[in-house]
C-alpha cells in the first residue's frame, strides 16, 4: 500500500471532486426545470467523478479485502 502520492495524483484528485460538486449542483438543477434525461445522467456523471476523487481509497479497500 502506498501512502505518498504525487503533486499530479493530489491535484486530479481534487479536479475529479471539484468537477463531481459542479456537476451535482448542476444535475438537480436540470432536474428542477424538468429535464429528467440530462439531469439524471449528470447524476450520474457526478457519482462517477466521486469515485475518481475516490480511487486510492477504493484501492486500498480492495487491496485489504483480497487479503483476507
């Protein structure tokens, strides 16, 4: 398991979460003026930029799971 990350992995980590914010704040507010296609898929475009921000930590679970 590494615990150092790099200047890159620091800053894409925090474009995915940054862009995952904007995309939520966007999405309900399609979602508000009844565009329920766009809306929904820019839900889900925002729960995917999360799990990006999210990728060591899953890593190291994942890592930690096929352990045992």
């Amino acid at each position: 398991m590494r615990k150092q990350r790099s200047i890159g992995e620091m800053i894409s980590t925090v474009t995915f979460f940054g862009l995952s914010a904007y995309l939520l704040i966007f999405s309900l507010g399609l979602l508000e003026e009844g565009e329920k296609l766009r809306g929904t898929i820019g839900l889900l475009a925002a729960a995917c930029c999360g799990f990006g921000g999210l990728r060591f930590v899953i890593a190291d679970f994942v890592a930690k799971w096929r352990e045992n």
